[in-house]
C-alpha cells in the first residue's frame, strides 16, 4: 500500500490516537485546514476519521471526488454525507 494519510481535525480523541505508539510515525497526518490547499497526489489512502470536520469536506467535496477518480482510496468513519453525495460507488 502506497502514503496512508490521516486527515486530523484537532479533535482531542484523534490527536490521542495520532500520538499512539500504534499510529505515531507510520501515517502521514494532513490537519483539515490544510486540505483546501493540499496537493492530494501526494497521498495513496486518505482516512477520515469520525468526527471529522464536515464543513470543510462539504467544501472539498469536488476535490476528493477528483482524488478517487484518479484511484485514490478513501477511508471514512461516521458522517461522509458529502463524499457519497459525489461519488458513485461500485456494483
């Protein structure tokens, strides 16, 4: 599997996790204020995980839509109203 990328929200129970020794320096972290402006062909796997902030996926929606187009894999927990909206899942 190529660069695993965990989308943080700053969210007290992920940065837990992300400082885990289970999850510290195995996955790249990318904070979800910087997704507006991140180059997602850096990454292979984007998680997502639950709690995650929903306006600023609503308002990268087109991005991410891009990002599984061109073969990216998409991880969510909880809430992906505005991934699934855009995406058209296989039979």
């Amino acid at each position: 599997m190529g660069r695993v990328t965990i989308v943080y929200s700053g969210i007290s129970y992920q940065r837990y996790v992300l400082e885990s020794d289970m999850v510290r320096g195995k996955y790249a972290v990318l904070p979800i204020w910087e997704l507006p402006e991140a180059d997602l062909s850096e990454h292979d796997v984007l998680v997502f995980p639950r709690g995650t902030d929903q306006e600023i996926m609503h308002m990268c929606r087109h991005k991410i839509k891009k990002f599984l187009d061109e073969k990216g894999i998409v991880i969510t927990m909880g809430k992906v109203d505005p991934i699934v909206k855009t995406t058209k899942w296989p039979k």
